[in-house]
C-alpha cells in the first residue's frame, strides 16, 4: 500500500478512537502510543481467530468437523461392526465427535425423521417415513443358544422339530417374534412359553438357566462359556442390519459416515463369500 493510503487509514481510526495510536516526531521513529500497543494486540488476536474461523468453516464443509448423532441396537455391537466402523471413522475423521446411543429401531427411526438422530443403525424395517432411507449392511443366519449342559447341546446341528418342548426367549429389543414363528411352523410345535426380557445379555443369562433362544449367529461374541449355540439345518432364515439416514442430508460428516457403514457392510459380505470370518464362529462352546 502507498504510504499516503495507510495513513490515512490510520488517521480514521485515530478519530474514531479519540485517542493517538502513533508517536509522530520528525527525528525520531514512529512509534506505537499506549493505547496503539494495545489496539494492536487485540487486533492481532482478532486476525487470528478469523483464520481459525475460516479454516474450521472449510473443514466442516470437507465433513471433517463436527458433531453427529448415532443410535445403534446392540446387536451392532455383538457382531462387531459398531466397534468396526467407529475405528475406521475415526481414522479419516479425527475432529468429528461422535455421540452414541443405544435404542431400539422404532424409536431411532422417530428421532431420525425428528433430527435427534443424524444416523441409526437399526434392523430394516419394510418401509420408511418420507425423507427416511436405509441401506442393509449385514445379513447373519439365526441359530440357538442353549445352556452348555442341555441335552440338545450334544449335537452340533439341529433341526426345528428338535425344540418342540423348549421354552423360549424372546429379547423384546429385537423382531425375532416372527422367526419364532415360523420356526415353531417349519418344526410343527406350538410355542410353549415366551419370556420377553429387554437385551441380549439378560436373554443369554437366562438361556445359561434352561431356555433356548433365537437369535443372530453374533451372540456368541457376547462371551457366555455357560451357553452353546447350534445351527439349524432346515432354517435358513437370516436376519438383517442396516444404516438408515435421511435422504436429502445436508452434513458431509453425517455422509460420510453413512458412506463408511455401507462400504464396511460390502467388505463383510466379501469376507463371508471368500470364507473369511469377521465374527466368531457358531458350533462349539463359546
């Protein structure tokens, strides 16, 4: 800048300050008043911290800046992938803090459409609210759990009409109610007795007690030497796991989370088809 101009410029601030910044002397430097060293601290500060302003703005525009919201069912952490994605977002997402909370699907569905939630990993549901998607991003078979010491536990596979006198559990977290079904259907035996217990944990704990439950092949990373569980050989059913995030969503960070959860799901299914397990495996004492 020309030095008339920067005088100038300081000569308005002058007046608008009602006080000198500079010391003016025709044999000696200019230099900095009080109140000029002063104004420039701050003013040096302020400087400062809009940089920072602008560099966080770009940042959260690239996603990498943040807060978001997740729900999760906690069959997302038995079968590892909540521990899994979360490593590998964190990896390319270092800034983005990440809050979880642990709900049952309709109720993330609701605080997804009411924006309480920005992402929901939840068991697929065969419609959605307007503005709501999902993708599935996990498939496992169902088997059984049985307490260790249970006479079926002696075989390593089983067929439906094997558990025609088993009480079962249903964990009311989930939507295995209607697997149940259609195994009792598949084995031709009526339900005997159901205790609807509120989490996987409990319906294990209760499974190690005498009951039998239907449930994802996962359970067995929950950790219970008391509890065995066994496949069926002619129920094939499986159970789903997906991402469900709003459609239109504005935040690259919540997008990229989404875009992680699915592109963890696609390297899962690929191990499966090559043989390569990501879970632990079902037909021994776990």
């Amino acid at each position: 800048m020309a030095q008339s101009a920067v005088s100038q410029q300081i000569k308005g601030l002058e007046e608008a300050f009602g006080a000198r910044l500079l010391n003016r002397r025709k044999r000696t430097a200019v230099s900095l008043t009080e109140a000029g060293r002063l104004f420039l601290s701050e003013a040096e500060a302020a400087i400062r911290q809009l940089e920072k302003a602008e560099q966080v703005g770009r940042l959260a525009a690239r996603g990498e800046l943040g807060q978001i919201e997740v729900g999760y069912v906690t069959s997302v952490a038995m079968n590892r992938i909540l521990p899994s994605l979360l490593r590998e977002y964190r990896r390319s997402h270092p800034a983005v803090q990440l809050r979880l909370t642990a709900m049952e699907t309709p109720r993330q569905l609701v605080a997804l459409a009411e924006g309480r939630l920005d992402a929901a990993l939840i068991r697929p549901r065969p419609s959605y609210a307007a503005g709501i998607a999902a993708r599935v991003i996990l498939r496992e078979a169902l088997c059984v759990a049985l307490a260790a010491d249970h006479p079926l536990a002696r075989s390593h596979t089983l067929q439906a009409a094997d558990l025609g006198n088993e009480a079962f559990i249903i964990p009311h977290v989930a939507t295995f109610g209607s697997h149940l079904e259609r195994l009792a259907a598949a084995g031709r035996f009526s339900i005997k007795i159901v205790h609807d217990v509120g989490d996987f944990v409990t319906a294990l704990s209760m499974a190690a007690a005498g009951y039998a439950l239907l449930g994802p092949e996962s359970m067995c990373g929950l950790g219970f030497p008391e509890v065995v569980f066994r496949q069926l050989a002619d129920f094939a059913e499986e159970v789903e796991l997906a991402v469900a995030f709003r459609a239109a969503e504005p935040s690259t960070s919540v997008r990229a989370f989404v875009d992680a959860a699915i592109a963890l799901g696609r390297r899962r299914e690929l191990d499966a088809s090559m043989g390569t397990p990501s879970t632990p495996t079902i037909g021994g004492r776990r």
